[in-house]
C-alpha cells in the first residue's frame, strides 16, 4: 500500500502574530515552525500505524520553499519513509491541491491523508479540491479509520453523534482527534531522517484563484466590568445598552 | 534490574493534574544559531519531558524514589551518551545537542539530569575514552539503551574537594586484582549494573577499572534523608575484597586526569542544566507576576518585581550565550577544563539565585509542591556542591589567570 500525507507547515501556537505590507502579509521573522497539528498528530500517525500493520510506504509531501525543510525532517524522523516537497509558495488552496494532484496522479497513492485543518489561516479545502482532482471520494473530519483490504470503514464527527461510512479503493481522508495519537519522534528516528529521500520537485504551471487582501487581528479585549451581585438594574441595562445581547 | 533495590516504578507515582505550561525563552534568539536538528532534539525531549515526567516529578521528590519506569524514555531521546558514536549504540551528535538535552531534563529536574549526565560523561565517557575495545563493544550499547544502568566512583567519605588523596585502592592477584575501599555519594549508585571506580594501584597511582553488580564484596546501599535531589538515588560503593579481573581495568589512563576528563564533560551539560532551572523558574515566576493581582493590579506591573524579572532574562540570556560558545568550542576540542569550570560556576550560582527570587515572586505559593521553585531551589544545593564546589571552580579560575596554585 502507498500512503500519501500533506503536511503543512504553521506557527508554533505561542508564536505572536504580526501583519506587515499593509497587513497582506505574516510577518515570519523569529517565527517557530511546526508540522500543522492535525496533519501530523492524526494523518501521518495514523498512515504509520497502517504501514506498520499492512506493510507499505509512507510519504509526506509539502508545498513550499528550502525552510520548510525542517519540518519535512521531522515527519521523516516520525516515521515517514520519504518526502516530497514542491518548491513553490502555497500562496491559495487551489494552488497547494493541484500541486499535490500533480505528484499523486504520477505516483498513484492508495490512501491520502489530510490534516482536518490548518491552524494558521483556518484551512481546510485542499483534502476536498485534491478528493475533486484526483477523482477520488472524499470523506472529511475523520475520527477513526480501519482497512479491510483497499475497503475501509470510516467514523466521522457529526453534530452530536458519529457517522459511519464505507468506501473502496483510493480516496482522501481529513482526519481529526480520535484518528491516532501523537508520537514523539526518538532519536533513533531522529537519526534516520538524516538519510530518508526528500525529494524536490518544482511546481506545475497552476495560478492560484485567490489573492489576499488583508488580515486584521481581532480587536484587543477591552476591560472587564464587574457589577456588583445585588445589582440586577445596573447588570441588564449594561447588557442591554452596551453588549447589545439582550 | 531495579525489583531487587526496591526501586519505585510507575505504579508507585500519583499523576499530578497540574499542566506543565513551559515554554522556552530566547531574548537574543540564539535559537537561530541551532540546527534544524538540534531543535527537533530539544522538541521531542521537550514533549516526551511534559508527557512522562513533568506529571509525576513532584509525587518522587516528595517520596524521595527515583522513577525507574523513565529509563526506556531516556534512552529513547537520546539521553544517555548522546556524543557516543553510532558504531557503540550512541547517536554520535554533537556537543550542543547534548546540553540541549541536559537542558531539557534540568528543566524539568535537576536529579533528572543527573541520572543522564553519569550515565554519559561519568560512565560512557570513560569507557569510550580509555576502555579497551572489548570492554566498549562489552558495555556501551546497552548503557545506550538503558538496559545497563552505570554510576561513578570517586569522592570518598574523607576526599571530596582533594580526590588525589583517596584510600580506595586495589593489589595485583595474579589475573584478577582486590579492590578494597569505599565511595560516598554517588549518584545512580543503589540501582546501577556497573560502576567506573578510580583507586590507587600497587604503584599508589590512580587507575580506572569497571565493577560489576554481582562481583563478590561489591554492595551499594542508599543513603537516605536528602532534602535535595530527592527523585534521584544516590548511595555508597563499598568494596570488600572484591575480586575485578584484570581486564575491566582502563589500560592506558593513569592519575587524575582520568576521572577530572568525565568531570569535564559533566561539567559542561551541568553548565547547560542549569540553565534549565533558570528558565523553568523564570517561566513560571513571570506568568504568576502577570496573573497574580494586588493593590488592583497584576504584581509584574511593579517596580520591584520588574527588577527581578529584568535582571534574571538577563542573568539567563548571558548563561545562554556562554553554554552555546562553550559548545562550539567543545565541538572543536577546543574547550579548556577552565574554561568548563567558569560556565559550570556561574551558570549554577545564576539558577539559583533565579530561584530564590522566583520564589520571592510566588510568594506562599513559591513554596507548594504545585509549583517547581523550591524543588529546583533544594536540588540545586547539590548541583552547586558536586561536580566541583562552587569554591573549587573559583580557585581554578583563579589559578587559570593567576598561575598561582591556591588550593593548598
């Protein structure tokens, strides 16, 4: 079996976000880099785990340039077998889907994971578009996943409950908490990820669709009002005159 | 390995609910200096460091047990002989990545960090360094893997500061030699599988040799009662005509320069160990200054709390650039025992004096085993005592610039 995983690169969480050319841009100086939660914890576990247990290959693949390097080695020391990395600026969705699409469609992946989303900019469309492009069906917010040959049964979160569906052959999974748990890379695998394949390639022809405009932070929370317990009057009129709730 | 020692293991630990929240910090981002390699080295020791032991860290100190069920993880991120080369069962890295490493497990807990530093500088060091070839391939992949647990014999219950006058020695029998003496505080003794102990031979020179757990008149009882380094296990090695055949002896290495090269290398990762106290009181002294509120507002927003706060990023940032020279220069065989003994000094004193004003911060609270102040604060009692006393590094600066020998 061939597993395909994207991964995406993202601030570290406590990174403290700035904005600067006319906030159009993250400012990335002094910036931590991480593998996108998701894509790392729940779909590259997760494809391992199926390697380890069925035999096979799993590679990651990335779209952007020789700095995310970094964060390549480390699926690898995790327990990829081997990477590729597009070398081109994941500048939208559509860009990012039809690269991977490109490499996949050449290479014919049996199974190809996503992250549910990024924590970065909110993005969670590639697993769809990349599902769209390939053909393949496509089952999103994925919690638990078992193979039966090239048949796999899948859980996913719906509004109070679960789902559960089946679905044969290739497709594209974005996977959620539940999926698997993270590992620890040891330095064994540290080690190994010295040597594994990482492969550059350069991009497709592809445009991106959409350009950004802006980014605005959201607004600084402003001081908190305490209102005595005993006054209900004052409480529903500030609810009312200023929240605006009721 | 450890059943026999009543060693404690995962059972015996209450998992804390606090959430251990550090996170590093790099005012002069000297991270920019490190490989991509190195910070992935320091992330997975990082996570593995929250995951297994931050939880049940205060539970061991506060029942003075070493937590045995840590071995496989400390082997695991590469703890134990991290400069070891890979043709031994080490990783063969480099010596920064092995003060990240120690920095991260002192981070967490000084008797931590020392459990991994005499498994790789006082253990695999000597081994690698003097050990005949037999005797490396005998020992150092499992003391990589964990599987073999080592400790250090040197300091004696009469020679601490002054080593060379040690009475611990052994007398030619043939094929085998009699070992007969005793050490006193070492580290990882009551569990350990094998010992290097220094004594003086026929010759009254001082030799290396390896004693095995289970050589006859060998024993290694605890000592009890520590208020420091609780959540390691320290004891005595006593030798009563132990018989050590004549090959667990280092062949080539003879006097002092034998066990003060390990005390080099364990000095250099305490130089980096410390700064992991700093920072982890540092961290949890600046997020209590901005939530606790007195007098109406956060205490961080008076005077006198920036003033701690200010001067220990700064003390931190200085110990920070000298560790990461100190490591260039080690990686070139460059570094002087002086130059260790400085870093290892200053970067002791500094934590410490980090948590006390830490402490000062937390006020009450600084004192509660739900925060990690007075367990770094105690340990590194110790810490500023063994591997050379903070009054012996400072003649030994002394002597560097001076070339006046002022230790008699």
């Amino acid at each position: 079996m061939k597993y395909l995983v994207c991964i995406s690169k993202v601030p570290d969480t406590t990174t403290k976000i700035e904005f600067t050319d006319n906030n159009s841009k993250f400012n990335e100086s002094n910036v931590q880099w991480i593998i996108n939660p998701t894509d790392e914890w729940y779909a590259l576990v997760r494809a391992i785990e199926l390697k380890e247990a069925n035999g096979g290959t799993v590679t990651v693949i990335n779209v952007g340039g020789a700095e995310n390097d970094q964060v390549i080695r480390k699926a690898l020391a995790i327990g990829a077998d081997n990477a590729v990395r597009v070398n081109a600026d994941p500048s939208d969705a559509y860009f990012v889907a039809s690269q991977i699409a490109a490499h996949a469609k050449a290479e014919g992946y049996d199974l190809i994971f996503t992250g549910k989303e990024t924590i970065n900019y909110n993005g969670f469309v590639v697993g769809g578009m990349l599902a769209e492009l390939l053909d393949m069906p496509y089952i999103s917010l994925a919690a638990k996943l078992t193979a039966n040959g090239d048949t796999y049964e899948v859980t996913r979160e719906i509004e109070g409950g679960e789902e559960v569906l089946e679905v044969s052959g290739a497709c594209v999974i974005s996977c959620q908490k539940g999926m698997a748990e993270q590992r620890i890379p040891n330095m064994r695998g540290i080690m190994s990820a010295r040597t594994k394949p990482l492969t550059v390639v350069e991009a497709s022809a592809e445009a991106p669709l959409t350009e950004v405009v802006s980014y605005t932070s959201p607004p600084a929370r402003s001081d908190v009002k305490l209102v005595d317990a005993d006054n209900v009057e004052e409480l529903v009129k500030l609810l009312h005159e200023e929240a605006k709730v009721i | 390995m450890f059943s026999e020692n009543g060693i404690a293991t995962a059972a015996d630990f209450k998992q804390s609910q606090r959430t251990d929240q550090y996170n590093g910090h790099d005012y002069y981002l000297i991270d920019d200096l490190l490989s991509g390699e190195h910070k992935m080295i320091r992330q997975a020791a990082r996570d593995w460091i929250k995951a297994e032991v931050s939880p049940i860290i205060e539970d061991a100190a506060q029942k003075a047990k070493f937590p045995a069920q840590i071995i496989p993880g400390l082997a695991s991120i590469g703890a134990f002989g991290p400069y070891i080369p890979e043709a031994y069962g080490g990783p063969g890295l480099d010596q920064i990545s092995y003060g990240i490493i120690m920095q991260e497990l002192e981070r967490c807990d000084s008797g931590v960090r020392s459990t991994a530093s005499v498994q790789s500088s006082l253990v695999m060091y000597p081994i690698w360094k003097y050990a005949t070839e037999e005797q490396k391939q005998k020992f150092l992949p499992g003391l990589a893997s964990g599987e073999l647990i080592g400790c250090f014999g040197l300091t004696e219950p009469n020679h601490g500061s002054n080593p060379g006058g040690m009475t611990t020695r052994f007398t030619d029998a043939g094929d085998h030699v009699i070992l007969n003496g005793a050490k006193m505080w070492i580290s990882n003794a009551p569990f350990a599988d094998l010992a290097v102990v220094w004594a003086k031979d026929d010759n009254d020179k001082i030799r290396g040799l390896v004693v095995e757990r289970g050589m006859e008149g060998f024993s290694t009882p605890e000592m009890h009662g520590k208020w420091s380094l609780r959540a390691s296990a320290t004891g005595e090695l006593i030798f009563e005509d132990v018989k050590v055949p004549k090959e667990n002896i280092f062949p080539d290495i003879v006097g002092l320069k034998g066990p003060l090269s390990c005390l080099s290398s364990a000095r250099y990762g305490i130089a980096w160990g410390a700064i992991g106290c700093a920072l982890d009181c540092y961290d949890t002294a600046l997020r209590y200054s901005k939530e606790r509120v007195q007098f109406d507002k956060p205490i961080a927003g008076f005077q006198l709390t920036q003033k701690k706060l200010a001067e220990m990023i700064t003390e931190i940032t200085k110990a920070q650039l000298m560790a990461y020279r100190l490591g260039q220069l080690k990686n070139e065989d460059r570094a002087t025992p002086a130059q260790i003994s400085m870093a290892k000094r200053n970067n002791v004193e500094m934590a410490l004096k980090i948590c006390r004003d830490s402490r000062q911060i937390l006020g009450g609270m600084g004192i509660m085993d739900e925060y990690p102040i007075m367990r770094h604060m105690m340990n590194l009692e110790s810490v500023i005592t063994y591997e050379g006393t903070h009054e012996i590094h400072l003649l030994i600066t002394g002597m560097d610039v001076t070339g006046i020998n002022a230790f008699r």
